[in-house]
C-alpha cells in the first residue's frame, strides 16, 4: 500500500496520459476481437499472466519463470499466424467508419431493408420449393467462405436473391453470404455441422447452416427444398417451420441490438461538419 501512495505522489499529467493511451489501446483491441475466436485465447493469456506473475514473484521457482520467459514470447509470435481470419477481420472493422460509436440512422434503415427483402424473398422462394441457403455475417467475418464463392457485391434484393436461388442457374448450389447490406459472394462452400441430428430430413443444406453458425455469430436462414419449409439457424442451433410473420420476427429479434445501435447526437454533428470541411477541401 506505501508504494503504491508512492507511485500515486509522483504521477504528473504526462504519466496520466500514457496511461489513459495504454488502457484505450487495450479496451480498443478486446473490442475489435469481440464475437470472434480469438476472445477464449486472449481470455487464457490473460489469466496465464495474472496467475504466473504473482506466484514466479512471490516464490523463487527458477525452472519454472525460465520456461514462462520462453512461452510467453513463442505465445505472441504464435497468435497472429493461428487468428489470420481474425486479424483481418479486426483490421477490416477497424477500417469501417463508425465501428465504435455506433451506427447512423441510414445505417438502422439499410439493415431493416436487408431483414425484410430477405424474409420476403425466402417466402417466394419456400412457396417455389426452391432451396436456398442466406448467411447474414454479423460481428464475427466470414471472409474464408465469401472467398469460396463467386464475388458479387450486389445490393441485397428479393430479386437477385430469387434469381440466385432459381435451380437453372449455376449459383443455386451454395450459400449466399450478406454484409452490410451488400450480397458479398454466391456459390459459397460452408462448413458441415459434426453435430448429431436426429432429424434425418435435415439435409446438407442444413448441416451448412447449422455449421457456419457454431464458429460465428451469423444468422443463416435456409428454405427447404423438398418441402419448402422455412428455418432459421444461430449459435448451432435451429428453428424450424417458420411461417412469414414468425421469420421476420425471429429475424429481428436476433437483429435488434445493432437496429438499437445508433450514433449519439453530438457524435452525428461531428460526422457532419467532418462531411462539410472535407467536401470543401475537395472543391
């Protein structure tokens, strides 16, 4: 407790600084990694760290402090080569305006747009008994499996979707994986699920849907194909024999934190006359 008063006593404005910098660099790195999996590795670091430090201090256990002097270095070297998806995709949001503060009210507009041509599209689409299978990414990236699939970057409509989808194409075999309002890739291959299912009507289809969501926190909705029947997937799990109403509400429900999400007023201001005094450097 002394040395701490201690430290306290000779802290000036310049040290507060540098800790304010390390502790916002720090919430803004766990925030990036939030949703994917790299959390339950930095989680275990974390606690390797509070846990050795104390214990190789307290206790002169000279083996033992040699080999988490090793491990520790190997460890972070090792991070970025086992989480390249992960990486990127931090980078990416990292990239995108808006990503801590929030999102703008057109923002809230073009992700009720998205739920809403997607449940009307996969309504048409169980009616035609034409299987189809709608990822919708969220926080965590799904970038390997858009890379699997033909790029598209194509604004979410029931049209394209139906045209997709139509067994006379050649995109119909595969997954459609939306971003941000924008039809990313078609034809994607996703991950089956290793899970047992007891349902032996779930087909490949579904196994794919309930695959890509066991890693990640996206939505996939899937129309069956033999029976024309309505599901929507989450977190590894099903639900099954959706009508219309029941879709767009399940739909918003797993949605409605980001359509909650808006910017506050001050921040909205400041994102305006940022927009006013670049257009007029430009001019």
């Amino acid at each position: 407790m002394t040395n701490l008063l201690w430290y306290l006593q000779r802290l000036d404005w310049i040290d507060a600084l540098d800790i304010l910098l390390v502790a916002f660099i720090l919430f803004w790195v766990l925030y990036l990694v939030r949703g994917t999996r790299a959390v339950p590795l930095l989680r275990g670091i974390v606690i390797l760290i509070i846990v050795v430090t104390p214990l190789s201090g307290l206790i002169r256990l000279r083996a033992f402090s040699w080999l988490t002097q090793q491990a520790l270095p190997a460890l972070l070297v090792a991070i970025p080569v086992v989480f390249q998806q992960e990486l990127r995709h931090a980078l990416e949001r990292l990239g995108r305006a808006g990503t801590l503060l929030g999102r703008t009210s057109s923002d809230r507009a073009m992700l009720e747009r998205t739920l809403a041509r997607v449940s009307q599209a996969s309504i048409t689409l169980a009616e035609r008994k034409h299987g189809a299978l709608i990822v919708l990414e969220r926080e965590t990236g799904l970038q390997e499996f858009t890379d699997s699939g033909l790029s598209l970057d194509a604004t979410v409509t029931s049209e394209i979707l139906l045209t997709i989808f139509d067994p006379h194409t050649i995109l119909h075999d595969g997954a459609v994986i939306i971003r941000d309002g924008k039809i990313t890739a078609a034809a994607c291959v996703l991950p089956l699920s290793t899970a047992f299912l007891a349902d032996r009507q779930l087909g490949l289809r579904h196994r794919a849907a309930i695959g890509v969501t066991e890693d990640s926190d996206a939505v996939a909705v899937v129309v069956s194909e033999e029976r024309g029947a309505i599901s929507i997937t989450h977190n590894g799990r099903i639900i099954r024999n959706l009508d219309a109403k029941r879709l767009q509400a399940v739909l918003t429900a797993f949605f409605q934190p980001a359509l909650e999400r808006a910017w506050p007023q001050w921040s909205e201001r400041l994102r305006q006359t940022m927009a006013q005094l670049t257009k007029r450097v430009e001019l």
